[in-house]
C-alpha cells in the first residue's frame, strides 16, 4: 500500500502488479492487514500517518474477502489517518485500528478501535481526548488478550506542527483491547511519536521507539512493567513525526530494525546500529520481515520497494511499479513527440518522451534525471528543450543544459539558514513560472516577486514583501520535543504566480498565509485583494492564481485551508480585477480541498481542477464540476 498510490498486489515474487483498490472513496493507504488463517481477507486502513503537510486523509477501513478484487466499507470514516490495522490471531472476526485521526485540529475520531463482529459494529476502546491519537499498535502472537498502543499529540498548521506531550506514551491491555492502563515506569514524561513492537519469539520483550530528549529506543523484559533506555542514537528516530518506527526479527528478540530515514538494524537489543540501506534510497516507512524466513524482507522508502534475501546485507530494487508523486509536470514543443517533465518527491526532476516508435513502447531508460533532490516546478527554453531551469527543496533552483551536462545554482539566494535569518524566504513547492509574452521571461517566488529575463541566469526582485511577513510564523517547525527545519514549513512565502496572457504585466500572485496581490504595471506597485473574496478562511493558502486568456481583469483562483482544518472545495473567478468574486465550486465533494485551477488554452469556457480527490472538469465556466 502506497501513501498517495493506492493498493498493489503481485502473486510472483515482484515480478508483475496489479493495481487494486481503484474505484474506493481513497487512494491513500495508512496499513494493511492479512487475515492469519485466509490471505484471501485483506483489511485496509486508509489514510496516510505519516504527518507530513502534503499527507493524504482517508475515510476509514476496507475489508476485501477475494484477494483485493472487491471491497466493503466498514466505516471510521472521519478517522482520516490510520497508522495501524492488527487481526487477532486466534479470532478473526476481532480487529483493532489505530487513528492517529484529523491532522489539523481536534476530533474525537482518533485512540483505539475494535471490532469482534469482522467490522460490521466498532467500539472505541483507548481514548485520552481529541488531541492524542493512536501512532502505532502491536498485539503478543502468542496472546492476543495483550496488546500496546501508543498515544501521541500531533497537530499541524501551514508554518509549524506540535509534536508530543506529557500526556502521551505507551498503553497496555490484557482483555484483548477491551480496556487500558498506561506504562510509563523508566519512560520520560515528554514524548513525541512513538512506535511500539512485541518480539515475536519472547512476547514478553517489547520495545518502543521514541522521540525524547532523553533515549530513542526503550526496552521492557517484563511485559511492559518496566522500561530501560537501550540508545540514544537520534539515527534511529531521525525525524520524530515522519518516522520513530521499528521492527523485531521473528526468531532473535535481540535484533530489531529501526525504520527511519534510514534503515538500520542492531544485533544487540539496540545498543550498536549498522546502517543496511544498500544504496537503495533514503527516507524509510515500511518494513516487512517474512515470519517463516527473516532472511527475505521487503523495504519501502520515498524511491519505491526493495527485496532482500540475505537479511538486507544486499538488496534488489523493484523499479516495474508506477508510485512516484510528481509535484509538478511541464510539456515542451519538440517533435514529432513532446517530452513531458516533471518534479517528484524525494526523487529529483526527470524528463521523457510523451510517445515512442520503438516497439517495446516507452521504458524507464527513456527518462533523464535533470536535477536532485525533491523535483518541483520546471520549464524548459521553448527554442531549445534541453535548457532547463528547474528546483529542489526551499528554492533551491538550477539551470541544467542537457545536452552539454552543464549545470550550475542561479538561486537568487544561495545561502541556507534558519528561515527567520534570511532576507529572501522560499516555500518547499517555489513556483517558477514562464511568462507569456516572453520566451526567456521567467517569475520565480520567494516572500518577494523575482523576474528574469535571460532564462534564469540572473534574478531580480519586482515586488516588495508580499506577504503578511509575520515573525511568529518563521520561527522553528515543531517541538515541544524536536525542532524541524526541512524548509517544508517555510511560511510567509509565494505559492503561485500568473501573468495574464491577455496583458503583460499584468501578475497575480497567491501566498501561503493567504494574501492575493495584482499588480497592473509589471510589479510597479500591488494590491492586495484577499479582504474581497468571500467566505475563506483567514490566511488561507492561495494554492492556484489562473489569469483568464480573455481577458485582463478575468482570473480564477484556488485556496487550500485543509492545514487549518477546513477541507472545503475554494475556487473563485473574477472579472473585475479583483473588486468581487464568485464561487465555483458546485458539483465537487464537501472535502475536495483544490491544489490548482486551469482553464483550458482552447475552450475558454472548460475549466478544470486537480483537488485531493482527483480532477474535475467543468464544461460551462465553473457552473457545474464533473469527476
């Protein structure tokens, strides 16, 4: 199960996949769990766990009784985000779920869930209150009355996220999850997230992995009754909220692996650590050991899925399953086919050939990789395809000639700090974007406007700040336990930017903390509309600036307020510059949160728009939304 890829099958070792799971109500999956006496009886958990900004939701479990083909909707629907999905054993018609639940507010629909009817009733067993959910959940093989929860505080904004609590920490049941009492004894008080697994072949070793100031890998001997700090190595939790995950060989409870960014494994109950990446890739959330031979394991990471059968001393990519996540696609002019390029997650920018004539079709060696890092934005010179000016993380922009290999940083601001110290801010996502009436014309965002004239060779700035600069929302992401600085939280910044193709200089710029600004004279001076557009929430952010090709004053806009706990459908249009607006969002679902709007280059009149829950068209200018 894939975090924004949906469910895959292969019944030859890797060989082949089927795509399953399609036609649900989502395509993020949080767990999977395998009825122990029929593998036919998959139970799914939807909703990714891992708090990133850009996670999916989900709504509630699935259950399928013929291998994944079909599928029944057994409710939890407003738990969003499960991290774990356990059947017992011993009775299978008893499940537990563990929801981390909503991910920017407060929601009752998160702790432990059971089912002892196969999901037709759930009762929630393990609540603290509408702040803590459920990180992770382990069950004793030899005793399903025992099982573990970990409860965490978790909660995000645009600019920052809270991560643990005094509150949180490790719960313990032995009337098979009917009812809980805390283990805290040797643990700290302060916790962040939490993973907690039994060791398979001695039950009553359990480990939890942590994010503390104090150890990151705890060990009990007695069942949870007392715990010792076994590390303090910060490798094994790396980036507490996206990881603290871990798992224990099925035959030595002295070997446990920690899941992080990366993947590790210790021979001594996680006193010593050796890293067993195997040049995979980098940034680890799944792990699965085979209980009848823990040599073969396979392994996900941000670049995919990896099989070893030497207990991970080698590993073999399985490079033949389509789960990267573009954040952006571009498509130039060459022919006689269009190469289409495109910036994914943690997996660089690459570009390739839209259509082939050799007769195997399109392969992966038709694809280059332009630039590293997380791929973004991109464009490429329309007179000469193989110059591109494309990004990574933060603003982090390159200018790549693919022909000659030449690549160098033209980022207005090199320099990497702490987002409060510097005087250009970039978001995670910066959008570089071409101006129509200009083949070399480039606009690249920061918390300024820059415009360059030379294809990005060299940058200057045409705006003053256009964001609401508010110094509370450029301090450190994260704590009360560990601080994070990935530039993914990086606020106050551009997130889009338009110049109207029926006018030049005429620019729209969207931005994080929810301003809207236009300028009319090429960035001269601005205005900030945001105040005119109706029933949208404070500071919400402009995903999307679309300037209409019919005219001036005509654009659409987008917001996504989801990270402040409102996943409403906002597109709006205006025809007057600004002064008024009118709401598009008939037909699209309750929590179809909107990425982007586009009208078509043909059809003024066929809009269309990328939201969490797919794409829509509208062939009547927004009137009505169509999947």
């Amino acid at each position: 199960g894939a975090g924004g890829g949906g469910l895959w099958k292969t019944v030859n070792g890797g060989l082949t996949w089927s795509a399953l799971f399609t036609r649900e109500g989502s395509y993020s999956v949080g767990d999977l769990a395998l009825d122990p006496t029929n593998s036919e009886v998959v139970w799914l958990g939807s909703g990714e766990a891992n708090m990133r900004n850009s996670v999916s939701f989900g709504n509630g479990v699935y259950k399928s009784v013929d291998g994944g083909k079909t599928w029944k909707h057994l409710g939890l629907a407003n738990t969003l985000h499960i991290a774990r999905v356990l059947v017992n054993p011993l009775a299978t018609d008893t499940a537990w779920v563990c929801a981390v639940g909503r991910q920017a507010g407060p929601s009752e629909d998160r702790g432990v869930f059971m089912t002892t009817d196969g999901g037709a009733t759930w009762r929630k067993t393990l609540y603290l209150d509408n702040q803590h959910g459920c990180s992770d959940l382990d069950v004793d093989p030899k005793n399903p009355n025992v099982l573990y929860a970990a409860l965490w505080k978790f909660e995000r904004k645009p600019w920052t996220h809270t991560s643990g609590s005094e509150q949180g920490g490790i719960w313990k049941s032995i009337d098979g999850g009917r009812t809980w009492t805390k283990s805290s004894k040797g643990l700290p008080k302060l916790l962040g997230r939490l993973g907690v697994k039994v060791a398979p072949s001695r039950p009553s070793v359990v480990y939890i992995t942590a994010e503390s100031f104090e150890g990151t890998l705890y060990r009990s001997d007695d069942a949870a009754e007392n715990w010792r700090e076994t590390t303090r190595n910060r490798e094994v939790v790396s980036r507490g909220f996206y990881y603290s995950d871990l798992r224990v060989d099925p035959t030595d409870e002295n070997r446990v692996y920690a899941v992080a960014s990366n993947l590790l494994v210790s021979i001594d109950a996680g006193k010593t650590w050796r890293n067993i990446v195997g040049g995979t890739h980098i940034d680890y959330h799944s792990l699965w050991i085979d209980p009848t031979n823990p040599s073969r394991m396979w392994q996900g990471q941000d670049g995919g899925i990896a099989v070893t059968y030497d207990r991970g001393n080698t590993w073999e990519p399985v490079t033949n399953i389509p789960l990267g996540q573009f954040y952006q696609i571009h498509a130039d002019q060459r022919l006689p086919f269009y190469h289409v390029t495109g910036g994914l997650q943690d997996n660089g920018t690459w570009s390739g050939p839209s259509r082939t004539r050799e007769p195997a079709g399109i392969l992966n060696d038709d694809f280059t990789m332009v630039s590293f890092g997380d791929g973004f934005h991109v464009v490429s010179h329309p007179d000469n395809p193989d110059l591109f000016v494309s990004e990574s993380q933060g603003g982090s922009i390159m200018l790549t000639n693919m022909r000659t290999r030449e690549q160098q940083m033209v980022s207005p601001q090199p320099k990497n700090d702490w987002v409060q110290n510097l005087k250009y801010r970039f978001n995670w996502n910066t959008p570089i974007v071409p101006s129509p009436h200009g083949k070399t014309t480039l606009y690249f965002g920061s918390n300024f406007l820059f415009q360059s004239r030379d294809f990005g060779k060299s940058w200057e700035p045409i705006s003053p700040d256009l964001t609401t600069n508010n110094p509370e929302k450029l301090k450190p992401a994260g704590g009360p336990v560990w601080l994070d600085n990935s530039t993914a939280e990086n606020n106050n910044t551009i997130i889009s930017v338009g110049e109207s193709p029926a006018a030049a200089g005429v620019i729209w710029v969207g931005t994080d903390d929810g301003n809207l600004q236009l300028s009319a004279d090429g960035g001269k001076t601005w205005n900030n509309l945001a105040k005119n557009v109706p029933g949208v929430p404070a500071f919400a952010p402009v995903s999307h600036v679309e300037p209409s090709r019919t005219g001036r004053d005509t654009a659409y806009v987008s917001f996504d307020a989801h990270l402040l706990d409102d996943y409403r459908p906002l597109i709006f249009k205006t025809t007057d510059a600004g002064k008024n607006w009118t709401r598009l969002t008939a037909g699209l679902p309750d929590t179809a949160y909107v990425h982007i709007v586009r009208e078509d280059p043909k059809n003024a009149r066929l809009l269309y728009a990328g939201t969490e829950l797919g794409l829509y068209a509208s062939w009547n200018g927004g009137e009505q939304w169509q999947p």
